[in-house]
C-alpha cells in the first residue's frame, strides 16, 4: 500500500477483563506495550462479571491508550493505523475498545483495521520470528477458545478442531474453584501442580475419536467434581477435610489430563497437515507443563514449536497491532460501521 519504511500500528484490545493498548512497528518491533488487569476486581466473584468488566475498560481505555503513545515515544499523528480486536469476546468489553479506535481513526483520518483476538493469539508466538516453516499446526487454547487450525500464513487459518462445551482454561478455572484455589485458576494450578503427583488420579481424557481434532473438558471438569464428593455422591464437598499434598495431587492429576489432550491432539493436526511447525498461543499456552509436554512431543517428531512468550500469552494489544500490520500491507481495512461480535 505504502513504500513508507516504518509502519507503525496502535493496536487496542478490550475483548474480556483486560484493557490494552500497544504501538508496534513493522509487526515486530514493540515500541509499547500497556495492559490494566481486572484480576483484583473479579477475583471475589470467582470469575468474570460482564457490567464490571465493561466499566473499568470505560476507566482504563484512554489512560490506557495515552501511556501506550507517550511510551512509545511517538505522536499520534505518526500513528499509519488504528487496529482493534472487535471479536470474539464480550460485547460489553468489546464496544468500549471498537468505539475508542473509531474515534481516533476518525478524528486522526488513520485506516481502522478489525482483528479476530483468537486469531492474534497465533501472531504473538510467530511475532519476533523472521522464517516460520509453514504449514504449522496452530493451538490457541485459553480461557474461552480451544482451538486447533491450519495456518498457511498470518492471515490464512482454517479451523481444524474446536471444544464442544469448556474451554481448557475455563476447566483450569472451575476445578481451582473446586479446590478452593482462587482465581484465575490456570496460574495457581500451574503452582500447586508442582507439589503433586500427576499419577495420584486417574483423570479421563476425552479424545473425542480416534482421528477427531475436537475437544471436551466438561467430563474432566465432572470427574473433579465427583472425585472431591466422594462415592456417596451427595453434593457434600471433601475439600476442607483434605490435606494440601491431597489437593496438590489432585490439581496435578487434573492438569496431566488436560495436558495430555492438548498435546495428543496437536500432534495429530500436526500429522494430519503434514505441518513442520506448531504455534501455541492464548493464556493455557503459560502452562509450565503443557510447554514441557509440546516440547517433548515437537522434539520426539522433529517439528519445529513456537510458543508465545509468557508475557504475550494472556491478552494484550502488541498481537493485536502486530497481526493489523499484515492486514495494512494487505490494504484490508474496516470502516465506521464495524460493530463488535460475540462470536466469531
């Protein structure tokens, strides 16, 4: 579209609980990175309120937006485009971030450019790299999407296989909850897990059919349930009755599983796309085991694997801006009439 040298993307992202914003440079170059967590104000009702998701974006998003600049040490007139995640995710959360990004690619006359936040996931683990061998088998496995895809390219994914009920890290949640570990589940289970025995239970893992790329958690998350029940199935948690070596093997038990699965499945995209590389992306992807897991198993085939980094696993804007820069090379652009989308 341009032979301008730098192109730099103000990329916005408000899609659940947290409130981003990020200026990068040629897809790769991140000048800023700004992201006001939600943590303390969901972490007392267990997981994420809607109403109060949405107001404290309404707070954050042009504080937010006003650091990402001023770190980036740019004016926002040097600003090629504005990117924002309008879907999947909250619509609630969503609209706040879509209307802040027409409002500056209005009043700035810069192109809007509309990202799928899934999507982006994939961009943080491929972001810093210069040669990606592609087709790669692509797991974005996070709080709300489980997903397997065939990537041809960033802007090229074709869905291979998705959860028919929980997500990975909506399962991570619920059984921390079970076990009275807090919220968010997936990093305080990550925690305790290593003070356990992952063979102490024997969890199910449902494969869904020998050759299927499709995943369920809810049975695992059920067999939790039960399991701290007891036999007598009557409702009454044994939980507090437990030691925390019993709960810590229980959390490690549990996240085996869903490791397990996970790596079974990606595996076998990855054998039935023929693919060299395996990206791994979304808030799950900081699992400790689950990155061991993909390590060994890419090792043992000979498959190259690229893992977002931690701090680019759970959501941020620097995916959003850095996939807008090859939807801008590609003169893909929205208009003032984009609308936020609970699904894709």
């Amino acid at each position: 579209m341009t032979n301008k040298k730098q192109i730099n993307i103000l990329g916005i992202e408000s899609s659940c609980d947290e409130t981003a914003a990020a200026v990068v440079t040629n897809g790769s170059r991140i000048r800023s990175s700004v992201v006001a967590s939600q943590e303390d104000i969901h972490r007392e009702w267990g997981g994420v309120v809607p109403e109060l998701a949405s107001r404290a974006h309404l707070e954050n998003i042009y504080p937010v937006i006003k650091k990402a600049v001023d770190d980036a040490n740019i004016d926002l007139h040097d600003i090629d485009a504005i990117a924002i995640a309008n879907q999947p995710g909250l619509v609630v959360s969503l609209i706040i971030g879509v209307t802040a990004a027409k409002t500056l690619a209005l009043t700035l006359d810069k192109p809007l450019i509309s990202i799928n936040h899934v999507h982006a996931h994939l961009q943080a683990a491929i972001l810093a790299e210069e040669n990606v061998e592609l087709p790669a088998a692509a797991l974005i496995v996070s709080g709300g999407h489980t997903n397997l895809y065939d990537c041809e390219s960033p802007l090229d994914l074709r869905l291979l296989g998705s959860t028919i009920d929980d997500a990975a890290g909506e399962a991570f949640d619920k059984v921390a909850s079970i076990l009275g570990l807090g919220y968010p589940g997936g990093p305080v289970i990550d925690k305790v897990a290593k003070k356990g025995n992952p063979t102490a239970v024997r969890f199910p893992r449902s494969m869904m059919g020998k050759d299927s790329l499709d995943f369920s958690f809810s049975g695992l998350k059920t067999a939790v349930l039960y399991h701290c029940q007891g036999q007598d199935m009557k409702g009454t948690s044994q939980v507090d009755k437990m030691s925390e070596q019993e709960i810590a093997d229980i959390a490690a038990s549990f996240q085996a599983a869903v490791v397990e699965v996970l790596t079974r499945k990606t595996e076998l995209a990855a054998q039935q796309i023929k693919a060299r590389t395996v990206l791994v992306g979304g808030g799950v992807g900081a699992n400790s085991a689950l990155r061991e897991s993909l390590t060994r198993s890419c090792e043992k085939s000979g498959r190259n694997l690229l893992i977002a980094p931690m701090k680019l696993c759970t959501d941020n804007a620097v995916m959003i801006a850095s996939l807008a820069y090859h939807k801008y090379k590609a003169g893909l652009f929205a208009d003032l009439t984009l609308e936020p989308k609970a699904r894709t």
